[in-house]
C-alpha cells in the first residue's frame, strides 16, 4: 500500500517506520525537503535488512522485511513492485486462539528474512501536494495547529484517500492544583474537523492514544493481552484498510464507532496521558472484559 505521511517527526519515524519494516511503500512530506528527506534516510537505514522483531506472544514471531532504498517521490514514474502487505502474503494470520481473548490478532509467523526472495521497498521523501496525489492512505503526524493551513491547501486533494488522523490537541492545564501535570484538550473534535475539511476523504481516528515510543517499540503483549489500536470512522472499507494497517505492527485493531466517536478517543487520551504523566497507572482502572460487569447481558 502507498503511504503518504505529512510530518516528519516522532509519530511519522514510529508509524512510517514500522510500515516500511512491513513491506509498504512509504512517503514522508513536511514542510521542509531537508527533514522529509532525512527521515526517509533513517527510516531506511534503521530497517533491519533480514528481519524485524516483534512480540507475538507466542515467542519472538519475525516478520521479512528488505534492503532499504531511498528514491526521491516521482507520481509520474511506474509504481514499484507492489510490496507483500496482507495477512497471507506477509504471514500475518488472523489468530482467534483463547489467548487472544478469541478475537483475531495479528501472529507474525517465521519467515525467511530472505531479502532477495522479495522486491525492495523504497522509502520515499517529496512535497505535501506531491506526496498525497501518490498515497492511497495519508496519515497526518503534525500538530493540531497545522491542520487548518494543510487542509486549506490539500483538503481537495484528499478526495478519496484514507487519511489517518493520530493527532491531539494538547494544552497543559492551568488550573491544575500544584504539582500535579494535566492536561486539558484545545478542541474537542479534530477528526470532524478534518473530515469537514476534506470532505471526500475517509477519515479514520487511530493510534493517538499511545507515545510514539510505543508505536516504535516491539512491545506487543502486556499481562496477557495483545495491544490494541480503536479506530473510529465512517467508511467500513477505510475502517477495514486501517484496521490491517495496525495488524501490520502486530497490534489489535478495535473498532469503536463512527467519527462522531473519534471524539471520545481523543478526550481519553488526554486523560489517559494526564493520569501517566503524575504517575498513576491508567491500565489499572480498567478490569479485563470479563469483570467488566457485574452481571453479563
Ligand atoms: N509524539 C507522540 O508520542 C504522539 C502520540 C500520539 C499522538 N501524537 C500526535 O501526533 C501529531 C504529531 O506528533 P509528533 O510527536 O510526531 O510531532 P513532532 O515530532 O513535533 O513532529 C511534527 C511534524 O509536523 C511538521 N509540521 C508542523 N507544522 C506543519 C505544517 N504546517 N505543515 C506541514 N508539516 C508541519 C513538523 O515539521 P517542522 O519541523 O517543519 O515544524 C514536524 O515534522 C501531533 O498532533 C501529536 O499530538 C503524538
């Protein structure tokens, strides 16, 4: 799949890294050529050119990835050899074992790593405008206060695309008593904003709620439970092509509603985040699905 990435800062090096190390082709575009560019060289050069590690689990599970190369963004040039990017070709399985709560996750089973056994996937660095009319799906790692300006300039350009939105609106909470750290949000609805302003585009909420580092990290299974990923948007087949983006770094996509509910993913990451910044363990307010309820419907 092409993926276009505004941004090239710490949610572009942790998302964009991970799907190139998966097989994707990968654009980075930022304001300035220099910082797309460098991206692009260390996106390329920290792939590990026979194989990727990540916890399944179920024992370190590897996934193939390839020699990186770094091309400049040309629309006009052939696309390259499609990359293996879905669960068959790539060997990510669907897994609905009782370890998985019986949902299906994403297993990475053994592969060869044997990189000249599949082509190259090159990761990519050009304009904004160039780099949109490229992708297939655009996720947009810049700041909140960015959108306005981008979407002024692109927003017709997005006609069509799945755009990816991991933003937060972030302010630090000034009312907060002393000595703790909280924060409050800017604006309560930035996925609707986006689709306002990219009205084609099938917007989809995802991957705001955790740190970059995390997205970056191999980490995929904690006290049992496989890291999930909710997406929130109103176009199933964006849904479905966001929700295999996630399986792709070995996370669980979790379906949670249309974009009207993007909002409450939003207020629960500066919550969360809030929570973790003074030193509170927010996993700890949540009971497994199973103590959810007192009694099951
Ligand atoms: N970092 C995290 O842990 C994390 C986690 C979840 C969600 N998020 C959200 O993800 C988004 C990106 O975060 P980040 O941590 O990756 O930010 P970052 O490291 O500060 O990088 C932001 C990128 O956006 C670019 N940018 C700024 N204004 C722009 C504009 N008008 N047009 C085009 N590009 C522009 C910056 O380029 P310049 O160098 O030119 O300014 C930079 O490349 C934010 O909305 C953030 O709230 C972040």
């Amino acid at each position: 799949m092409r993926i276009g990435i505004i941004g090239a800062g710490a949610m572009a090096a942790a998302l964009g890294g991970g799907w190139a190390a998966a097989g994707h082709e990968v654009a980075i575009a930022a304001r300035s050529t220099d910082a797309a560019q460098a991206l692009a060289e260390r996106i390329s050069e920290s792939r590990d050119p026979a194989v990727r590690r990540l916890d399944t689990g179920r024992g370190a599970g590897t996934v193939a990835t390839h020699e990186g190369r770094l091309t400049q963004l040309d629309p006009s040039s052939e696309p390259v050899e499609p990359a293996p990017q879905r669960a068959d070709e790539t060997g990510v399985q669907p897994d609905t074992s009782s370890a998985a709560g019986g949902r299906p996750v994403a297993r990475i089973t053994e592969q060869s790593g044997d990189s000249g056994s599949v082509a190259p996937t090159p990761v990519r660095a050009g304009p904004i405008g160039l780099t949109i009319e490229w992708a297939e799906v655009v996720l947009m790692a810049v700041p909140v206060g960015a959108l306005a300006e981008l979407l002024r300039a692109h927003g017709t350009a997005l006609d069509g695309k799945v755009v990816i939105d991991c933003t937060n609106a972030f302010l630090p909470d000034e009312s907060a008593p002393d000595g703790t750290t909280a924060f409050v949000l800017s604006e309560d609805a930035v996925a609707e904003r986006i689709a306002a302003g990219a009205p084609k585009a099938h917007v989809v909420k995802a991957f705001n709620l955790l740190a970059a580092e995390v997205w970056a990290g191999t980490d995929r299974v904690f006290d049992g439970a496989r890291l999930a990923v909710p997406l929130c948007g109103d176009d199933p087949a964006a849904m479905r092509t966001v929700a295999a983006l996630a399986e792709d770094l070995a996370l669980q996509p979790f379906p949670a509603g249309g974009l009207h509910r993007a909002k409450y993913l939003e207020a629960t990451s500066v919550f969360a985040v809030g929570l973790w910044f003074a030193g509170a363990d927010a996993r700890a307010m949540l009971p497994p699905l199973s103590a959810a309820f007192a009694v099951e419907d």
